[in-house]
C-alpha cells in the first residue's frame, strides 16, 4: 500500500493508541505527568512504522510483480480457463515459485545471491507474462466479435451477388459494401498476426522461465562446497545466458505490445 493508504488503514491507529496507553500505564508510576508525552511518542513511533514498513512492502511487491508504478495500467482481462495464453501464465508463474522456494534454500551467500539475482528477474518477468496474456485475451475477444468465419461467407455471398448485377447503380453500392469488408478482413488478419505473435513471445518468456529454475535447481543441489568448481561457473554461465534471452525476449514482446 502507498503512504496515504496505510494512514488510513484503521488497524495501524489502533495498534498505536494500544502501543502509546500500554507505554503510558507502565511509566505512568515512576513518570508521573511526563508519562503521558512519553506514551504519545510511543504511540507515534509504532504508527510511522507501521506506515514506513507498509509501503515500502507495497512498493516491493509492485515491482516484484513486473509492475511500473509511473505507468498507468491497462484494465486487462484475467485470461480464460482453458485458453492457451492461461495455461502459458500459470506454468510462468509456477517456476518463479519455484525459485521461490530454492532462493531460501543455500546457506552458501554465493549460491544464494546468484540465485536470488535470477529470481528478482524472474518476477519482472512473470509481470510481463500476465500483461501478454491480458492482451491475447482482449485480441481474442476482438476476433470473436468480428466473426471472421461469418465475415468470409458473406463476402463470398456478396461477390456472386455482384456477379449476376447489371444496374449500374446497384453495383456501384456493392461495391463500396465489398470494401468496407474487405477492411474488416484486413483488420482481422492483422488481429491474427498480433495474437500469434504475442502467444510465441509469451511461450518463450515461459519456458524460459522454467529452464531459469531448472538450473538455480542445479546450483543449489551443488551445495556451498561446490561455489568455485567448474561446474558451478559453467551453471551460472548458463543462468547469466539464459536470463539475458529471456530479458530480450521481453524486450522485444513489450515492444509489440507498444504497437498495439
């Protein structure tokens, strides 16, 4: 939460009179009237806090989420159940878990940080992958609506109809009918592109995603006497490598979404 939303949070106010009145009834005997200044500050010192640690979490999150919090977000679409862009989300989101759990596992600080560098990437990542498969969503609802299959039949009607026209004027209306078709099926092949486009990205990001996890598995399977062995240098060569793809693969997806 930001600043303004933990001041306004009740809890945090009660935890701070509760705070500042259990501060006040034990100084209360040995302070007399300067108790009550001291419980006050008391009370002061565990609201700041509270706000403080609130929203430098909320703060966190958001970014561990992938998330610009200068940027205004789109209103997108949670992906349907069944859809492929649904399935690519939850397998992303599935091996940043996995590093997850892996990034508190080495007592080596080597280990630890090489894996938890590779997991602060992972999350902006899996924040792209949600934003993707927002927009294949929205793509997908665009081409339901123009009927693409209803849209070829009724071009394929209208162009026999023309054929048997011999009013000049009739035609003419056809005519412009055929066009203003012809720019819908222009559109919703362009909305096709895109779609696939996007899904291949989101692929990508993904499975980049779990060979990230597969090796920080790896790595830490090595355990802290193995940090400076061969093997060890040619994992996390393998991770440096992978991560950088999988950075451009982002990259490049962000910049179609840029587009669109």
């Amino acid at each position: 939460m930001t600043v303004r939303d933990e001041l306004r949070d009740p809890w945090g106010w009660l935890v701070a009179g509760v705070s500042g009145g259990l501060g006040w009834a034990v100084l209360a005997t040995p302070l007399g009237p300067a108790a009550v200044a001291v419980g006050a500050g008391i009370g002061a010192a565990v609201l700041a806090t509270k706000v403080a640690v609130g929203a430098a979490r909320g703060g966190h999150d958001s970014a561990a989420a992938g998330i610009d919090r200068d940027r205004p977000r789109d209103r997108l679409p949670e992906a349907p159940r069944g859809t492929i862009q649904r399935e690519l989300q939850a397998r992303a989101v599935a091996a940043v878990d996995r590093l997850t759990d892996l990034a508190d596992r080495p007592s080596d600080r080597w280990i630890a940080g090489e894996v938890q560098s590779v997991l602060t990437e992972s999350r902006r990542v899996v924040g792209s992958v949600r934003e993707m498969a927002g927009r294949v969503t929205v793509l997908d609802n665009s081409i339901a609506a123009a009927r693409p299959e209803a849209l070829t039949r009724e071009m394929a009607e209208l162009q026999a109809r023309m054929a048997r026209t011999t009013d000049p004027n009739v035609r003419s209306e056809q005519e412009r009918t055929l066009a203003a078709l012809d720019a819908q099926a222009d559109s919703v092949d362009r909305l096709l592109r895109r779609r696939d486009t996007l899904l291949a990205q989101m692929q990508a990001a993904t499975v980049g995603l779990e060979g990230l996890a597969a090796r920080a598995g790896e790595l830490v399977a090595l355990g802290p006497a193995s940090h400076d062995t061969d093997e060890a240098t040619r994992i996390v060569t393998d991770l440096t490598s992978s991560l950088d793809g999988v950075r451009a693969g982002v990259e490049e997806a962000r910049q179609i979404l840029r587009d669109l």
